[in-house]
C-alpha cells in the first residue's frame, strides 16, 4: 500500500466540546496508533457554544491545519448584543416559539439562505487550502465529517479537481434532519438540500454513519458506530441515602421528557421517602423552558442541580453519582436512527439507563435482550414510573457481562477495523 496519509476535514476538533468532537478525535487517534497520519483541516475561529480545553493534549502528536472562517451569526450577535451571545443557534431553534418578530426573520433565515448551513462560507477557503495539504503532503485519501454538511461539499469540490479517494462521514441526517421543520424550511430549500446531499453520495467513493437504520435511509452507507475509549472498569457503589437521577449532555424542547418530570412530581407527593431521597443532576446545555417546567413543580423545587458544561473528563465520576441515568431522544423519526455517543459514555458508568425514544430504534435492538437498562416511549408513563420504583426500592445495577460485552463490542479500537477496512478497500 502507499502513503497512509489521511487528510480528515471536521469543523469540530478541540478545545471544541460536547460529543461533536468525539467521533473523529478517537478515530484519528486510533488511526496515528496503527500507523497512519491522519492530517486534520479545521476551522481556525469557529463559533463553538462549548469548549473543552483538557481535550487539547490528547491530539497534540496529530497534525493541525486551521484556516479562518466567517460565520453569519457573529454579524447577528453584534445586532443583537452581548446579552443573546450564544443563543442564536441554540435557543431560537429548540426553544418553544415565544419569539421577537425579529428572531422569526432570523430563523428563517436561517432555515432558507444558508443551506446547508451556516458554515457554507467557509466551503472557498476550505478547498484551497485542502487541495495546497493534498499537493504537498501527498495524501491519497480523505474524510469529510457532518454536520455541518457543508464541510461535505469541500470534499465534492477536492474530488472532482483532483480525483482524490473520499469518505463522506454522516454522523446526523442532512436532509432527513428533524430540526429542518422548526427552521421553517421551504419546499425548494428541501429540494436544495436533497440535491446536494444526493450529490454527496454519488461521488464520494465511500459513505459512513453512525447506524444501521441511517444508513438504509441514506441508501449507500457503511455503518461506523460511535463508541467509546474503554474505561478502567470502576464499578463504585451508590449511596443508599439519596436516589440520584442525572442527564449527561444537551436538553432542548425536542427530547424533553415531560412526561418523567410529571411522573418524578408525583412519586415524592405520593412517598415522604422518595421525595427525600430524591436527587436530579443535569449537566450540559439545557433550553431555559425545561427549567421554567422543573421549577413549576413542587414536588421537585430544592432536588434539581444544573451543573453547566462539564469537560469529558468529568463526566463519568458524574455519571456515578447517579442511580439512574436519563437518555432522551428527539420526538421525531430521527430517533429511530440514533445510537449515540452518550449511550456509551453511560454504559462506562454502569449505571441503570433510562433511555426514551422509539422501542423499535438501532438503540432499542442494541438493549434487546441486555440488563444494563430499558428504553420507553415518551407517553409510556406507567412503564416509566415501575423502572423508577423498582430501582428506588433497590439499588440496582446494570449486568456487568452485559456491560463489558457492549463495551468491547463498541470500543474504538474495535471499530477502527471497520474503519481502516473502509479506507484500504478505497485505496
């Protein structure tokens, strides 16, 4: 084989946080271990909502390349004020549609004039630079990694000028994606988006993601999960004294999971015990009107903690606090197709996970038949509240074997066969 040089085109890289980052961090990791060079093009200045700067250090053997971008929503902090810093993205999307006239226009926006994304600005710059690493590194090969699905359009404009092998990676839909109908996106910027997404996927040489049921609806995929760094195998016990229920990452209006915050309220009106021992940690970003319903209840006013961001590398001391950990999916198809990075930093945990989604999802099959928790539709109250009293009224923890079966079944270093497979079959 010739050069192992791999040239991986991601907007999220560190100091960026959150899982964005995690899914090619790791495997560019796992890649310099078997002996290739990865070489990242990333943006120099890009608008993170979430920084992490521990996660620096992991990848400083791992060459950089960053180049400016322009995004147009720092234009729309500098009209709006400091004061709506950050929010723009993340609030006037997830939050319940109590806008100014004026943050409808910026949705909008948004949702019709930057398609793909807000980030196709930086589709110019990118490709020059991209094709100068190509010409002077002599990388064969490389990846581009969405969303934002604009970073898959400087792979289509490298491989059509230089005939380059190209992975396109999806690690979330792109025209399938439950967000586009709260963006209000019009009919032809849906025809847009499926013309270039269709683009993608005819001339990349090799398609991934995340999961089994992504890739049918993608049509030509290759499944790469994500997954995890293995963790030492802890297994610290709970405090008997307090019954702890935590949510680990981002809780917007989407997967909010009314229905368990009604059914956690009424449990402590219906048990002196339970709303004693009662405990809720949230971590992560969480949509201002989830906090305003927490508040509403009585039962739960004084027991919920918001911790912010916490870097990765608290997260699982966190996670073992908790007896039970929270993962909520969004309320939409897209459910169905999403096993995310979360599911595994929870299972590292071993800890109960109450998961709420689709049953019949890649997360439901990967549950199916394992004792390391259970997954429940949204408006399965009933079911919901059994789970929450069985493990109130025993500490319960998930099947160890069951753990360290899944564990290893989606360690990154087990799936970085698959990917190194995926790239020498292209080669």
């Amino acid at each position: 084989m010739s050069s192992k040089k791999v040239l991986i085109i991601t907007y999220y890289w560190p100091p960026s946080g959150g899982v964005g980052v995690q899914r090619w961090m790791n495997y560019a990791l796992q890649l310099k271990k078997r002996g290739w060079e990865p070489i990242i093009l990333t943006p120099e200045n890009p608008q993170f909502e979430i920084r992490d700067e521990n996660q620096t250090a992991k990848v400083s053997k791992i060459s950089v390349y960053k180049i400016p971008i322009w995004e147009p929503f720092r234009l729309f902090h500098k009209l709006t004020g400091s004061r709506e810093k950050g929010k723009i993205q993340q609030g006037l999307v997830l939050e319940n549609p109590r806008k100014s006239f004026f943050n409808k226009i910026l949705v909008w926006i948004r949702g019709n004039l930057f398609i793909p994304d807000p980030r196709v600005f930086w589709v110019r710059s990118a490709t020059k630079k991209a094709n100068e690493i190509i010409r002077e590194s002599g990388v064969d090969l490389m990846i581009t990694t969405g969303p934002p699905h604009s970073i898959h359009l400087i792979g289509r404009n490298i491989k059509r000028k230089t005939g380059i092998k190209w992975l396109a990676d999806f690690r979330d839909p792109w025209s399938k994606w439950d967000i586009l109908k709260k963006l209000k996106t019009s009919a032809l910027a849906m025809y847009l988006h499926q013309r270039l997404e269709q683009s993608v996927l005819n001339e990349a040489n090799a398609v991934s993601t995340v999961s089994n049921r992504l890739a049918e609806s993608l049509g030509k995929a290759e499944v790469l999960n994500n997954g995890i760094t293995m963790p030492s195998t802890d297994t610290s016990q709970l405090n008997e004294e307090a019954f702890v229920v935590g949510h680990f990452g981002m809780l917007n209006e989407l997967r909010n999971p009314a229905h368990l915050w009604t059914t956690l309220d009424q449990l402590c009106g219906e048990n002196p015990d339970f709303a004693k021992k009662l405990k809720i940690r949230i971590a992560g970003i969480v949509a201002e009107s989830i906090k305003y319903e927490l508040n509403k209840l009585e039962g739960l006013r004084g027991k919920v903690t918001f911790l912010g961001y916490l870097p990765q590398d608290q997260i699982l001391n966190e996670c073992k606090k908790c007896n039970v950990l929270l993962l909520p999916l969004n309320r939409s198809d897209n459910s169905k197709w999403l096993l995310p990075v979360k599911f595994f930093e929870y299972l590292a945990a071993h800890r109960m996970i109450l998961c709420i989604g689709e049953k019949f999802s890649d997360l439901g099959d990967v549950l199916n038949g394992l004792d390391v928790g259970e997954i429940f539709s949204h408006s399965d109250v009933q079911q919901m509240r059994a789970f929450l009293i069985t493990n109130f009224k025993n500490i319960t923890y998930p099947n160890a074997s069951d753990v360290d079966t899944l564990l290893k079944r989606f360690s990154h270093e087990k799936l970085a066969d698959k990917l190194e497979e995926l790239l020498i079959a292209m080669k």
